[in-house]
C-alpha cells in the first residue's frame, strides 16, 4: 500500500495584530479627530432644536414615519430628495479630492472601521497590556483564571461600545429620549431591537476580531483609490536611499556605509495593518502614519534626522536622491486634478444651497382624476375633478387661498370646505379634492382641452405658487 502526502493547504489561518502604542503628532491628530467624531455621533440625537409646538425638537432626525428629514433649521421633503443626492455627491467628490492629494487619507483617520477599531485596541491595551503583554497572552496555551478575566473584561466593554454604537444609530430615526424610556422598559417597536443587535454584533465583530481584514478583502475602496492618485499624491512611504543598507550594530566594521535605517522593526510593531511599510506601496496600507511616528522617535534617539519614514511624493524621488530638497506641500496638492475635484465640489454645494434658500415654504402638486375625465351636470355644466395637494412648510398652520386662472367662466369648489379658503395644518402635505366647473357653450365645439392654472396663496404671508393643468370635456 502506497502512502500518499495530503495536499498543503493553500490558506492560512490570520494571526492576529498586536499594535504598540506610539506617541507623536499623528498619533494625537488621531485621538482628536476619534473623539470629535465618535462624540458628534454618540451626542447628536440628544441635541435640541425648537421648531414651533407642532414640530419634533429633536435637532438631527430622520422621521421615516412622516418622511422627514430635519437637520437644525433645514427641512428635507420626500420631494427634495434632491438634497440628499447633492450630499452623497459632495461627499464623493470630496473623497476623490483627499484621495487624490493625500492618498488614503479617509481610510487612516475618518472612517468608521479605523475609528471604532482604534478604540476597541485602545481597550485592548488598557485591559492586557502593551504590546508585549497581549502577545504573550495570546501565545499563551493554558486557559487559566487571568486570562479568563482579561478577555470576559476586554469584552464586555467591546459590547458595551457596540451596544452604545447601535442605541445612537436608532436614535437618529426617533425622539432620542422617548425611545430610551421604551427601549429601558420593553415597549420600543422590534425593529428597533433587531437593528441594536445586529449594529451591536458587527461593531463588535468588526472592530474586535475582524479588523485588517475588513480593509483589506470587504471594502472595495483600497483597488479603487490608485485610479485617484498620480506621482504627486503625497503618501507615507520610506526613503530606502536614505536607510539602506540597514544594520543594526552602529559600532562595528562597516557601519559607516550603513544607512540611516537601524532594522529596529518600531515601524512595523505600530501598524495596525501589520505591514512592513519599507517594502514600499501596498493595498494593506491605510496611511494612519503612525509609522511615521515610531520611526521619527527612532531617528530623535539615535540622532539622526526625522523623516525616514514620512509622507512624500513619487515625483520628488529623483530630486532627493540628488539631494535636493523636495517641492513644497502645496505645489503637490494644488495642482490640475485637486483643483478640477474642488471646483466641482464647490458647485454642487453652491447649487445646494442656492436651491436651499431659493424654495418656497408652500407649494402644490395637481392630478386630474380621469375616472372618469370629465362629468356633464344636468344643466349642461362641464365639471373637472383635481385631487390638490398642499404643502404647508410652516411651523404653524396657515390659511390657504385656491383659485384657478384659464377662462373667466369657470368656478372652483373645494370639497367639504364652504368657498375657496382652507387651513392646512403645520409642517403638512394636504390633500384636498377640487371642483371646476365651466358653463355649457362657454367654449367653442372644437375646445376639447383647455388649459389652465391653479394658484394657491398663503394668508399670512402673501406667498404664492401655481401649478398649469388642463380642463377636459368643454365644447361638448
């Protein structure tokens, strides 16, 4: 009986990373930016906003219910959606142009994964240790009482996060404390409930165990951004003419023909990535610049100069090399493609806010009911049917005005409402059923369609609007 070798296996399970802490700039920069963050999100929904009595006072929400989104003082209305698609226009601009002239700049310090991710290491490190510790707690193949502890800790307050991370996101669709009250007590709707948990589960997935991996085989941006970038995007690479050969014995025979580069691994131990950023530009890399960080504490100790490791340009490579000194900062990011991105995202902001403040606070939309088209009354009256509705965008209610322009002879009747004036109540979309009526010869035989204007004004403050439709049926 011959034996046979199993086949290797073509996969490896991960090995977990296990970041150093670090100090310096862009470490701080970081911290700052996570709590400004993580604090307009969490704190939002519980900022108040008076709108009138008849109005949510909550600030920021999105009411599903009534189709509503209020931001402060703006009003968004299904109709303008508009606005919405504006947004996520400029915010995908604005992603091309940080790309562009920063490389993956968004990926190291605003999104989501890289925010709650350093705040599930920071946890980490407070619960097990440095570096150092936590690995030696992995590595560690007995399951005894502290390490028991240190993980049910270290995961509990994971799930707590993830827990606030889910409660903050239902927040944003309802009165943020009365949805406490009922989600405390046991009365919130399901939904709320499920959409908690599974927020609470992948932040804790995500941010916990999955981490790198999220960046590097679940979002599509890293295979997107290089088409974002040029020889003049500014990224954090390492300048090997400057640090090779490495060595680390400074001392020895030869160490005068050794770069600046001692081989100390500092760079690596701090990437939350767990790359070697001196192997040049990869996928992995999510330009937090932390690297930069570890390796310019390095150069301080040792004395040499900082920015082995630094944010540089592709174009500038050749210069350096020469020993000349690099263009200037601005001269890589205020160049044709960084402008061309800003131009553009200047515009679609100053047409946003343009349509902003050029809306009217009422308005109309008119459809004839065609079942049937028309009716002849038994004095030979045409008659018209027109479901109106209105749309009052006060704070309060106001007293609306109807009437038609086309001919002379036609009249308007509101259903249910005695003449022409009707109160549509605040912040309301208003459907009012309308009659016209046009007197029997009032048009010539051949008038089978005759056009017309419905005008609505506002009471209170004199506005007016229209909309043109159409009266069928004269001439019979």
């Amino acid at each position: 009986m011959t034996e046979t070798n199993p086949a290797p296996s073509l996969y490896s399970a991960r090995e977990p990373i296990f970041p150093r802490r670090v100090s310096g700039k862009f470490r701080s920069l970081k911290w700052v930016l996570l709590s400004l963050m993580l604090g307009i999100y969490y704190l939002t929904p519980w900022i108040r906003w008076d709108r009138g009595p008849e109005l949510p006072d909550q600030a920021v929400l999105l009411d599903l219910a009534n189709r509503r989104f209020y931001f402060f003082w703006i009003e968004i209305w299904p109709h303008e959606f508009y606005f919405v698609a504006g947004l996520l226009i400029m915010a995908g601009l604005g992603l091309f142009l940080f790309t562009s002239a920063l490389g993956r700049v968004w990926c190291g310090y605003a999104c989501p994964q890289t925010v709650w991710t350093d705040l599930f290491i920071l946890v980490e490190r407070w619960v097990e240790g440095d570096r150092n510790a936590r690995l030696r707690l992995h590595r560690q193949k007995k399951l005894d009482f502290r390490k028991v502890r240190l993980r049910l800790t270290k995961w509990t307050i994971w799930f707590l996060i993830g827990l606030a991370t889910g409660g903050a996101w239902v927040f944003y669709f309802a009165d943020a404390p009365t949805l406490l009250h009922d989600l405390v007590t046991g009365q919130a709707h399901p939904v709320a409930y499920t959409t908690m948990l599974v927020l609470t589960f992948t932040t804790f997935f995500f941010g916990g165990f999955a981490r790198e991996q999220i960046c590097i085989y679940a979002c599509p941006w890293p295979r997107i951004q290089a088409a974002m970038m040029d020889e003049d995007t500014l990224v954090v690479g390492y300048r090997e003419w400057r640090g090779e050969p490495r060595g680390k014995h400074r001392k020895a025979d030869g160490a005068e023909q050794l770069g600046d580069c001692i081989d100390c691994n500092a760079c690596v131990n701090v990437c939350p990535m767990g790359i070697d950023i001196r192997d040049g530009q990869q996928l992995a890399c999510i330009t937090c610049a932390l690297c930069i960080d570890a390796c310019d504490d390095v150069m301080a100790k040792i004395g040499k100069p900082r920015g082995l490791i630094d944010y540089m340009a592709l174009s500038d490579e050749d210069n350096e090399r020469s020993g000349q000194a690099p263009r200037s900062v601005w001269k890589h990011i205020l160049r044709p493609r960084t402008i061309l991105y800003t131009v553009m995202w200047s515009l679609v902001g100053f047409g946003l806010l343009f349509a902003l403040f050029i809306r009217p606070d009422i308005d109309l939309t008119v459809a004839p009911v065609r079942n049937p088209t028309y009716v002849t009354l038994s004095d030979g009256t045409i008659r018209n049917t027109y479901d109106i509705r209105l749309r009052n965008k006060h704070g309060e209610p106001r007293m609306f005005e109807l009437s038609v322009v086309g001919d002379p002879s036609m009249q308007i009747q509101l259903e249910g409402v005695d003449g022409s004036k009707v109160q549509v109540p605040a912040d309301t979309a208003y459907l009012q059923r309308v009659y016209v009526t046009s007197p029997k010869g009032a048009a010539p035989a051949a008038a089978e369609a005759t056009p017309l204007r419905f005008w609505v004004a506002d009471l209170v403050s004199g506005e007016r609007a229209y909309k043109d439709s159409t009266f069928n049926g004269r001439g019979r």
